[in-house]
C-alpha cells in the first residue's frame, strides 16, 4: 500500500530538513534549549522539533520567538492535512484491496463465492465440458457467450465477473491487449497438445530432435516471455491512488509563504542589531582607509615644495 508516492516522502523529508535549519537559526541565539548545545546537537534538536510536530508528537521543548510559533503554526497546518490526506488515503486503499479480491481461483468458483448467473461460459468449447463436469455438476446456470471476444467485452462491460478461458489465449490478451483484465490463480485442468503430420513423414526426426535442441537452447522459453509475458500491459506504470505532490502542491507553497514570513519577521525584531553590525563594520573601514589618505596628502605637499 503506497498512500504517498515516493516523490512526495522526498518532499516531506526536504520540508522537514528546511524547518529544521529555520527553526535552528531563529531559536539558537534565545531559545535556552539550544544554547547550551554543540551545533551538532542543537541541529538535531532542531530536526526532532520538526518532525514531532509534523507527526503531531510532542517535542521536548517549545519555541520562545515570535518568528519560531509563526513557523510552528505553518508546521502544524502541515501536519493536519498530511495526517488526515494519509489516513484517506490509506482507508481508500484498504477498501479498494479488499473488494478488489472477488475470487482467487477455481475453488471459488466451485464454492459459489461468486453467483454463477456472472460467470461466462464460451458454448461449446472444452470450458463449458469442464464446467458442467466440475463445477456445476451437469447445470447450465453460467451466462452463455458464444465468442472470445464476447468474453472480453462483457467482462470489461461489467456484464460479468469471470470466465474459464485456456490459459494460452487469454494471458496474451491479458498481457497485450485487454489490460483492464488479469488472470487468477494457479492453472488447473491440464491437457496435452502435439503436432500432427502425415505417417512414416521422412522429416519426422529431423523435427524432434530440432524441437529437442529449440527447447534445451531455451528458446521455447524466450519465446513464451516475448509473446506471452512482455506485453505491451506490463509496461505500463501501476501508480494506484498514491497521493503526488501535484496534489498537494498547494500546501507545500502556503508552508513556504509561512517560512517566508517567519524569516522576514526575524529580521524585522532584529532590524536594531543589524543596523549596529553594519555601522561597525563602516566605522572599521574608515579607521583602516584614514591614515593611508593622510600619507598621500603628505607625500604631495612635498612634491609642491
């Protein structure tokens, strides 16, 4: 079960990294849970607060800052549509597995797990033999069809739940044309093919031993998975209801515009410490560049001489 593809745990755990680095840099110079920390420690600290709140757990300590509760607030609209998208998610799922298993195999069928009034039968064929022998004992109670690919549509039509097909022709429609549809269960009712010719055939020989080397050469093999298992249906890409980050592409972009907010307010409370960190750093140029202006002017006065 995959409630959340696998691009959108990626995101989550880059979303998680990030508050954690936001919540490190404004909490660490007040915050007294982190101050008395390596940086190693209080980035971890900081990484735990983060995932906490994301899984709705709580943290060992709380944020002191106003930027802090600003970005927890965007962490805890996170967490309340992750928690209740996954468990959605999740339910629908389960739900789909479960309704999804009708059968498993002929000795459902035998059982009556399904109503044979929905079970198609090709007339005439060796299936509607098996299943008046085997399953019906002798009642004609199956939904008559009079051609393969009646079988296909009606299955795909919803008209009926299953059908006894051989086990040839229908996992190369399954595998290549009839996607929507899959086999079940192991094969039962096995039987024996073998090619016909003409009696005391002069090539007789030569046949058996090139089917012989044709079968120990494995190309018997390679030709049943080319034609009967890399269909055009095993390529395709089965992402079920997992939840992507398209979908919830808009909370991530409100957490962003929160963390933005967050980061401007931080600055904003410490607009007084940065304009005194600028002015000193003014202050110290100008004491380093002044004497080397006054030994120029000194060195020209003597030219004037």
């Amino acid at each position: 079960l995959k409630p959340f593809s696998r691009t959108l745990w990626l995101t989550i755990l880059g979303t998680v990294i990030y508050a954690s680095i936001l919540i490190f840099l404004i909490e660490r110079p007040y915050n007294e849970a982190l101050q008395d920390r390596s940086v190693i420690s209080a980035g971890a600290m900081s990484t735990w607060y983060s995932m906490a709140t994301i899984m709705a757990c709580a943290p060992d300590f709380n944020v002191t800052t106003a930027a802090g509760r600003l970005l927890t607030i965007g962490l805890y609209i996170l967490s309340l549509i992750l928690l209740a998208a996954y468990t959605a998610n999740l339910a629908s799922d389960l739900t789909i597995q479960k309704s999804q298993t009708v059968v498993s195999g002929i000795d459902d069928i035998k059982n009556g797990k399904i109503p044979f009034s929905r079970i198609g039968i090709l007339v005439g064929s060796s299936d509607e033999d098996y299943y008046l022998q085997e399953v019906s004992s002798g009642s004609r109670n199956f939904y008559s069809l009079t051609s393969i690919t009646e079988v296909y549509d009606k299955l795909l039509s919803g008209a009926i739940d299953a059908s006894i097909m051989d086990v040839g022709p229908s996992e190369y429609a399954t595998t290549h044309i009839y996607c929507n549809l899959t086999l079940v269960g192991a094969d039962f009712d096995a039987s024996a093919f073998g090619i016909v010719y003409q009696k005391d055939w002069i090539y007789a020989k030569e046949l058996d031993v090139n089917l012989l080397s044709l079968r120990e050469q494995g190309v018997l093999d390679s030709l049943r998975t080319k034609w009967f298992e890399g269909g055009d249906c095993s390529q395709t890409v089965d992402s079920g209801t997992a939840m992507t980050v398209e979908s919830l592409g808009g909370l991530f972009l409100t957490f962003g515009v929160i963390s933005i907010l967050s980061l401007l307010l931080f600055v904003w409370l410490k607009r007084s410490v940065i304009k005194d960190y600028f002015k000193s750093r003014r202050r110290r140029r100008s004491l380093v560049i002044s004497p080397n202006t006054s030994k120029e002017e000194h060195a020209q006065v003597i030219v004037a001489e």
